[in-house]
C-alpha cells in the first residue's frame, strides 16, 4: 500500500515547503505603495512604479520556472532570497522615484520566483497532494494577511524604515525556509538526482526552446483549464486591487472601513482554502474550480447593486470564500496532469499569464471607466470575464473527478 505523502514527507522538509509558501512576498505590495506616495509622485509616475511590479514576472516566470526543473527548486529559490535580502533596505537609501521604479521591477521578481518556486515543491515533493496543498495555500494566505498588517504597523511606530524591515524579515525567514529544503526533489529528503553543476549567470539567459515547449502544455486539457481559471480569477483580484478600491472610495467608505473590507476578504480566503479538500472531494477539483471562479467573477460584476458597508462587506466575504477554494486547486490540476521534470514549468506558465492579465486589465477598465462610469465599468468588465468563463467552462466540461 502506498505510504500517505504526509507521512512519506519529513517533517523538516514540510516546514520548509509551507513557510517559503508562507515567507514567499512578505508586505512589499502594501509598504512599496505607501513608500512611492511618500515621495509625492504625480499620478501617472506612482501608475508607473506600482505597475514595474509585474513587468519581469510576465516575462521570466516561464524562465525561472524551467530553471527550477533544470537545476533545482531550492538552488533557484536560494539565489533569488540573497537579492530578496539587499533590495529592502536599498529604497530608503535611495529615495528617488525613478530608483523606486527599479527596485519595483526587482522585488516583483524576487517575491514571484519565491511563489514560484513554493508551488513547484508542491507538484515535485508533494506530489501534487490535495491535503498538502491547501496546507502550503493557506500558509501563503496566512502571510499575506498577517504581514500587511505588521508592516502597517511598523511604518506607523518607526516609518520607512520599520515597514522595509518586516520585508527584510520576511525575506530571512523565506531563505531559511529554503535552506531547510532537500538538495534534490525527493520526498524522503534525498535527491533523485544531484545537481550536476550550481547556479551560473549564463543560466538568467532565457532561452526560446523552454518557452515554446513550456507552452505546448497548454495542449493537456486540464493544464489548460488550470490556466485559464487561473488567469480568470487574477483578472478578480485585478479589479480588487484598483477600481473596487475607487468604488469604496466613491461610495464615502473611510479608510478604516475599507482596511476592514480586506481584512474580510482575506480571512474567507483563509477558510476557502481549508475547506477546499472536503468541498473537492464531493464535487471533482475541475467542477469545484469553474464553480468557484464563475462564482467570484459574478460577485466583483454586481458590485454597484451595493452602496451601504455591511451588504458590500458580505459579497466581499463571499468572493474571498469563492478565491480561496480555487487557488490551491489551481496548483494541484496542473500539478497532478505534468511529470515532475515539467512542474516549474507549468507553474510558471500559469504565474506568467497572470502577470499578463494583472498588466493589461486595469488599464484597459480604466478606458471603460472612462467612457461609461465606474459603476456601469463594473457591469461591462466583470460581464465579459463572466461570459468567457462559462464559455469554457461549457467547452471542459469537467469529468467526475480528477
């Protein structure tokens, strides 16, 4: 009988796993903002630093996910915590906007390598277990909701300085997590293969034979369908970022109600991710994922049809639900759908494409809002996302389970 995998897996080896899931951002998507504010730039200069964020994501997830399958998750995630250690400190030091737009290009690399990487131990030493997985999610929700916060904090008490630091500590206790790693993707601790040679500078070289072949598993039916339900409930998360903000804004919410809102938010996502693995076993992962990010494109959509805190405050506990059931089934089709030498791969072909969608959206709403409003941008956006989402939902149709 097959030993369970959260017994195969050492313990040691777990706590790795689920703190670089945990350790994998840290605050920089909430500090950077307040640090680019802090140096009065005109609006469309902050657009353009905040923006610098996915640009290298977009480009060199697929890359840095092909390296991990070449030469290693750990060793990729190791070289790229060292740059997560010296970027922090470099904003205050340097306190010019331009320099803030650099550093913005980096450290959205960094951070998007290590959840990378994070997701590609998932398939390589976990096998793609379900249990295992919604464990490595919701350390990564977890951190998202408690390191904000800390950061918040920590501007207030000691400013740029205290808010930088909590990323550094992220970023040291993210490298130590990936110390604690096995050199190779063996589940038991012990490498499959070793490393035939370390990490060089000829290896950040993409090359165009790893995109392509990357892209060919785009033809496995439920990678494809990982991807786009990936792709799908990023364009959500898009929305919440920028123009449901502006919505809150406009509708008299405080700053404080608003911190609230996403404190909601992220606390059902917490428990959507604990609750995906019974919801998956009676639904099928495919048919649980459409179901849910149909489900979360539908509540950012009717977002106008509520003015007052309380009812908007409801969908957005909901939609959180809905996000946090689909982000690990995100990881483990895919992951389950692969061989163990493609799991950077497809990883980082879902992250990019993401990335994609992060960069393109809020502009585009932006020209929506432009002509029809805010409120009726909601309707217009949210139901185009919706239609292509029950598009092909009714083209995969999901089979029983998977």
């Amino acid at each position: 009988m097959r030993e369970p995998a959260s017994k195969a897996i050492p313990l040691r080896v777990r706590l790795g796993i689920y703190g670089t899931g945990m350790f994998a951002d840290g605050a920089s998507n909430v500090i950077i903002p307040l640090w680019v504010l802090y140096l009065d730039p005109s609006p469309f200069a902050f657009g353009i630093v905040i923006g610098a964020r996915s640009l290298l994501p977009f480009l060199f997830s697929i890359h840095g996910g092909v390296l991990m399958d070449r030469l290693g998750a750990r060793q990729v995630m190791l070289f790229f915590a060292v740059i997560g250690l010296i970027v922090p400190f470099l904003f205050p030091l340097l306190p010019w906007v331009w320099v803030a737009g650099i550093l913005n290009l980096v450290i959205g690399l960094t951070s998007t390598m290590n959840w990378v990487g994070a997701q590609t131990l998932v398939g390589q030493v976990m096998r793609g277990d379900p249990t295992l997985t919604w464990q490595v999610s919701f350390g990564n929700r977890f951190g998202h909701f408690v390191f904000p916060i800390l950061a918040g904090a920590m501007w207030d008490a000691f400013g740029p300085w205290g808010g930088f630091g909590v990323i550094f500590a992220s970023a040291v206790l993210f490298m130590a997590s990936a110390a604690m790693l096995p050199r190779g993707s063996d589940a038991g601790g012990k490498a499959e293969a070793p490393e035939t040679r370390p990490f060089r500078a000829l290896d950040l070289l993409p090359r165009l034979e790893d995109y392509t072949r990357t892209f060919t598993l785009l033809g496995i039916p439920l990678v494809a369908i990982a991807v786009a339900g990936s792709v799908l409930n990023i364009g959500v998360g898009a929305i919440q970022g920028s123009f449901f903000i502006a919505y809150m804004k406009d509708i008299g919410l405080t700053g404080t109600l608003i911190g609230v809102v996403f404190a909601g938010l992220n606390l059902s996502g917490l428990a959507g991710t604990a609750g995906m693995t019974p919801l998956a076993r009676r639904t099928g992962d495919v048919w649980l994922l459409n179901a849910t990010v149909v489900a979360a494109i539908a509540l950012i959509t009717v977002t106008p049809l509520f003015v007052a805190f309380l009812p908007l405050l409801a969908i957005t506990v909901l939609r959180g639900f809905m996000q946090g059931v689909s982000q690990p089934l995100m990881i483990v089709i895919p992951s389950k759908s692969v061989p163990r030498e493609s799991q950077g791969a497809v990883v980082g072909l879902r992250i990019s494409l993401n990335r994609l969608m992060q960069t393109v959206l809020p502009p585009v709403m932006g020209g929506v809002v432009a002509v029809v409003g805010i409120e009726n941008s909601f309707y217009w956006v949210g139901g185009i996302l919706l239609v292509v989402s029950c598009g092909l939902w009714a083209v995969f149709r999901p089979p029983h389970s998977t």
